[in-house]
C-alpha cells in the first residue's frame, strides 16, 4: 500500500511539472512569436525626428551584375533574406508572391538569396524558385555583403524600409501574410 502512495504522489508531481511547464510555455512563446515585428527602436522615439537610415549594400542579380540597396530608394521596400534549403523560408514564399503580385507596383520586394556556394548555391537557388513558379525579384548575396551588413544570423529575416530610405521595422523567423501586411502598412 506504501509503495503505491509514494508511486501515486510521485506520477501526480510529475503530471503537475509537466502541466505547468506546458502552460508557461505557451505564455512565453506568445512574447517570442515568430510573427512578431519589430519596430526600429530609434523610430520608436517620438523625441528624436531623426530616422535611422538603411545601411546601402550590394548584391548580384541573375546575371552577375551589381545591385544596390540605394537602387530602389523612393519606393518602400521589403528586404527578405532567405535560402531554399531553409524550411521557414520556403513556408512564407507563397505569401511573398501573393503579396508581390498584389503590391509589386506599390512596394519593392527584393528577395535576397544567402548564396554561399556551397549549402546554397545559386543554381539551386534558381532552381527552387522556377520550380515554385515565384515571380518575385530575387537578388544574390554572393559575398555576403548584404547580411554582414545587416548582421542577419537568422534565415529567414525580413526586413521594412520606407521610400525615404529609412529602416522602420523587422521580423527574424518564418512571418504569415498578416505580419507581412502589417510590416508593408508601415511603409506604405
């Protein structure tokens, strides 16, 4: 009979741990969402009209010519790294189109592909975007300018920059089509 107390008090502890440690889980995942945006501190600060001015780099297109961030400045832009071996970056492409076909002549999608010549090359990079029939620009960070740059740790991360140049807001992880609106309103 003892041992069977101590055998039900210690399966009622554990059921009650694994319980708690479930429902702050999700408490906690709530503040770290993937969804989540985040807006550039310093455009936070209404004391301060001073915005912060996104860092110019240069990429490749297709055809191995330069391209410049600076480029594209007097529309908004969405500035998305990726690679296509990355499953949260293929799982928010179909929005991206969506959103491109919608919005290409309102806002500058650039999809910038983290091609490093051996994980991601740019064939394969080509390849999976044929593939999957996007229309979207895709650019080529083949000396990883760009995410250095940007100091991009995270595939994917998406980044919202107004027409003026100035860096507003940005989103690390895999972002739904609501997130995506949401970060495009702020540049709009």
């Amino acid at each position: 009979m003892n041992n069977k107390k101590k055998l039900f008090t210690i399966l009622l502890i554990f059921a009650l741990l694994i319980g708690g440690a479930t429902v702050v889980y999700k408490k906690l995942s709530n503040y770290a969402s993937a969804n989540q945006l985040l807006e550039n501190q310093q455009n936070q600060n209404s004391d301060s009209p001073q915005k912060e001015k996104a860092p110019d780099f240069t990429v490749y297109d297709a055809s191995g010519n330069e391209v410049h961030l600076s480029d594209f400045i007097g529309k908004p832009i969405v500035l998305n790294f990726w690679a296509s071996w990355c499953p949260p970056c293929q799982m928010e492409m179909p929005d991206f189109e969506q959103m491109y076909l919608e919005l290409g002549d309102e806002i500058q999608f650039l999809m910038i592909n983290m091609t490093d010549g051996f994980r991601e090359t740019q064939k394969r990079a080509i390849d999976f975007i044929n593939e999957n029939e996007y229309s979207f620009p895709v650019l080529f960070d083949l000396k990883s300018n760009a995410a250095s740059i940007y100091g991009v740790q995270n595939l994917p991360t998406t980044l919202f920059i107004d027409a003026e140049g100035n860096f507003v807001a940005y989103a690390t992880g895999a972002i739904d089509k609501a997130t995506l609106k949401r970060g495009i309103d702020m540049i709009k």
